[in-house]
C-alpha cells in the first residue's frame, strides 16, 4: 500500500503512529496514513508562526507572494491527473469529475495571484487639520484551514489562495476520511519554491488533532469547512485564542420549480444538483419544491434520468456516479429512506444498493415523493443521492416551503417569468441562488450560507480582506505644542 506523509516546516515526516484509508469502491484498504497527535499539530504551527514573522515570507511584497501563487497554480495543473487518480481512489468520486474539477481549482489560485497587489489600506478625511491618518491592511497571522473529505482541493482553494495572497501561513487540516489527495497536494507545493513553513499540511484521527489546532494560542485565524456539530466543538476551542473563525457548513437546498420552467433543462440541472458527486456536496439540491401542474412531467423526465445514470468503478472514465465515502455515510442513507417510507413518502425510483455491484458503498439514485416537510428525508441532510419532493401551488407557499430549514446555503429557481425570478432570490434564505441553472461556481463569487450553513464568505475579491486586520497610523503634521496635554483630541 501507498504510505503518506505530514509536511512540516517544508520537509516531509512520517507520522508517530498511521492508520489505513479505504477505497469506497472497493471496500480495501489502499494507503497508510500519518496520524498527528497534538504534539505534531504544535510543531506544525510553530512552523507556521516562525515562517509569518521570518523575512523570507514577510519581506516579500504583494506582487512576488502572487507570482509564487502563479506558480502554485502552473505545478497544480501539471500535476492535476496524478491528484484526481489519488482523489478518486481515497474519497470514490468519479475520475472525470475529479480531473474536471482540480483542473478549474487552477485559476482560483490564478485569481487569487492576482488579487495579491490589488487590495489596499486607506487615506482618511480626517477631521483634524494637523493629521494625516491612514490605515494599513496586515496579515492577520497564522491560518487554521480546516478541509473535509468532498471537494478537497477546492475548499483548500477558496481559502489557502486568499490567505498566502494577503501574507498569511497555513496550517492545513486534511479529514482523517480520505487525506491523500491533500498530503499529495503538500508535494506539489514544496516544488513551487514558497519559504519552509509557510504551509505545513497535516491529518489526524480523533478529536486530539482538531482540538490542539483550533485551540492553539498561535493561531490567529480558523477557516473550517464541514458539519455544523463539529463547528459548534471549533467556536468553543476557539475561546482560548479567540481566532477570527468562519465556517461553510452543510444544507439543505431547496430547488424551487414552477409551473412554466423548462421541463427538460431543468430536469437536467436537478439531476446535476442532487446525484453529481453522489449527492456528497454541501449545496446539494436534495429538497425538490415543484409546482403541481408541473409536477408529473418533471418527475418523469427526472426518474427517467435517474435511472439511465451509470454507475460503477469511479476510476473507468464512463461512470457517472460513483459510490459514497464511507460504510456509515451508506447505512445512514438507507435508515433514513426506510424511515421516510414508513411516513407516507412514495419511493418513485432508487431506494436500495445496486444489485450489480456486489462490493462498494454504492447506493442508487433515489427519488422520494413527499407527503410532509416533516418527512425525514426533507428534514435531514443525507449527503448522499436522495431527492425529497415536496408540492406547491402558490408563489407564498413556495418560498415558506423553501425557508422552512435551519439551513440556507444553495438553492435553485426555476421560472421563465423574470419578475419572480428576483422575488424569489430576494427572499430565499440562502447564501446562492441559481436561477434556472445549478451547481456553479467560480474564484469571482462568494459562496457561503445563513443559519446552521455557518457564517462568513469564501472566493470573491472581498475574502482577502477576511485574511487582514487593519491599522490605523496617526501622523502629526505640526511640530508646535499640543496645547493641552491632558485633553483627549
């Protein structure tokens, strides 16, 4: 089996114990992993904080920390089929997403390259003759990014671009559940020529490395993607540093469709939404809110999808859909369908594990028609490929249906009538909304949620600045004296 390695102070170390990564697809073990005990996750940010205040890094300018990011961008493209073989093995998401999709990471860190000479501080119109007052945008300091499992280089874009672009230093925490893509992302990055510690990269099981990073007095800032109960851990470790935090946490999305949407392209985009990826994306489009007139074709044409989906080996370029992550993420799906079943919802397609495919943590497609918003599959997130379908018959209904979640990530419009189409995006409680179209992205869009989605944005021009602090500089322009020392000006 393939060993891997944690990267600290720019060399490679094993870890002080390791532990195997299973292939989802094949139930197998296919790696050995290195294990970081809170003595390596300390290490690894002491790296980090010498690197920020060392003037190898910190006496960089902006415009030399983005050509180093263009060169991150340039090895990341060139080593893009090595890492999207390595993510398919290590998470079982299918071989042409992980390849499309790492080949798009590139220009995040491309736009964030250039992004790093374009912020800046700020003269003030202060309000006394004899002042010049500016402010100064700094590197907040040192970085705890936090990335699950799905989508790995992705979230490690979104927040390893703005951090080096503003002159900050990462620690980066893979997900103890498929790592490998990220330790193989620390060897393309030490080629890049960045000062030693300036990224460490780093897993672990267990709550020991999480709670040594996100409690470190070191750590200035925390940028954590994943699950809202493992959010609510990192906001109380977060107590003893009292780091900056954000958080880009799970959903679930509502896809509004009425009466006069395209019925076959929006077929289509629900498909994309929900079943792209195994239904394992935090903006899946698990919660289908259709119009009654148009909610037999649409159904059919989306069970009939469904259904034509290939799934098999994630790594044979054909498949479609491939199977989910884990063992437990499986067994959760099927208890909440049965659940769901036995409340009233109808089960139109899916529903079961695929009988040709006897190993693997596959499960089929699913469509479930709904009785209630109580039924759990509405409820839950399942991150898996289960679409709930709920009814409307009006505009209102709609959209109480839709924000009757404590969750607001993504969510989709589907109309031809452009006046609700901005009724709807208004009103939605969601940090996206696509509107006849789904599961899009790109470096110039903040993407973030309301309620349990968490708080704060990633990707934009606007999220370099959430990697600063500002200074205030007070200069005095007159040499006479102050004329009364004990007199706050």
């Amino acid at each position: 089996m393939r060993k891997f390695q944690l990267y600290i102070g720019g060399k490679f170390e094993d870890g002080p114990s390791n532990f195997e990564s299973f292939n989802p697809a094949t139930e197998k073990p296919w790696a050995i992993m290195p294990d970081a005990t809170p003595e390596v996750v300390d290490r690894a940010v002491r790296s980090a904080h010498r690197a920020f205040h060392d003037e190898a890094w910190r006496g960089l300018n902006a415009t030399e920390r983005g050509k180093l990011l263009m060169k991150l961008a340039d090895a990341l493209a060139e080593a893009t089929p090595a890492i999207a073989e390595i993510e398919t093995i290590d998470t079982g998401k299918v071989i042409h997403e992980t390849a499309s999709q790492i080949a798009y990471i590139v220009e995040y860190f491309r736009y964030f390259a250039g992004l790093a000479d374009k912020f800046a501080g700020q003269h003030l119109p202060i309000d006394k003759k004899d002042m010049e007052v500016w402010l100064r945008r700094e590197p907040i300091g040192v970085v705890a990014a936090i990335i699950p499992w799905n989508s790995q280089l992705f979230l490690t874009a979104t927040k390893l671009g703005p951090a080096l672009a503003a002159g900050c230093t990462v620690v980066l925490k893979a997900s103890e559940e498929a790592p490998g893509p990220l330790l193989e992302f620390a060897r393309v990055f030490d080629r890049v020529g960045f000062p030693p510690g300036v990224l460490n990269v780093i897993t672990g099981r267990g709550a020991d490395c999480g709670i040594a990073l996100t409690s470190h007095p070191l750590i200035s800032r925390i940028a954590f993607t994943g699950g809202p109960e493992t959010a609510r851990h990192i906001v109380r470790n977060s107590a003893h540093n009292l780091a900056v935090t954000s958080l880009e946490l799970g959903g679930k999305s509502p896809v509004v469709v009425f009466d006069d949407a395209n019925v076959e392209s929006t077929a289509s985009a629900i498909v994309a939404g929900i079943f792209a990826a195994a239904g394992q994306s935090c903006v899946a489009g698990s919660r289908l809110i259709v119009q009654r007139g148009i909610k037999a074709a649409l159904l059919k044409r989306v069970v009939e999808k469904a259904e034509a989906i290939r799934m098999g080996d994630p790594s044979d370029p054909k498949t479609q859909v491939g199977p989910l992550g884990t063992r437990r993420q499986r067994d959760y799906i099927e208890k909440i369908v049965a659940e769901s079943i036995a409340a009233g919802a109808t089960l139109l397609c899916g529903g079961k594990r695929p009988e040709h495919l006897a190993k693997g943590y596959y499960y089929l497609p699913s469509v479930l028609d709904c009785t209630s918003i109580n039924t759990p599959s509405v409820m839950h997130e399942l991150f898996g490929p289960v679409l709930s379908v709920l009814s409307f018959d009006t505009e209102e209904e709609a959209l109480q249906l839709a924000n009757d979640s404590e969750y607001g990530l993504g969510s989709g419009v589907f109309t031809q009538n452009l006046s609700r189409a901005h009724r709807m995006s208004a009103k939605i409680k969601a940090g996206v909304v696509w509107i006849n179209t789904y599961r899009a992205i790109s470096p110039l869009a903040p993407f973030g949620g309301y309620g349990l989605s968490g708080y704060g944005r990633e990707s934009g021009a606007e999220s370099i600045l959430d990697y600063t602090r500002t200074k205030s500089v007070w200069l005095r322009t007159s040499d006479d004296p102050i004329p009364d020392p004990f007199v706050m000006r």
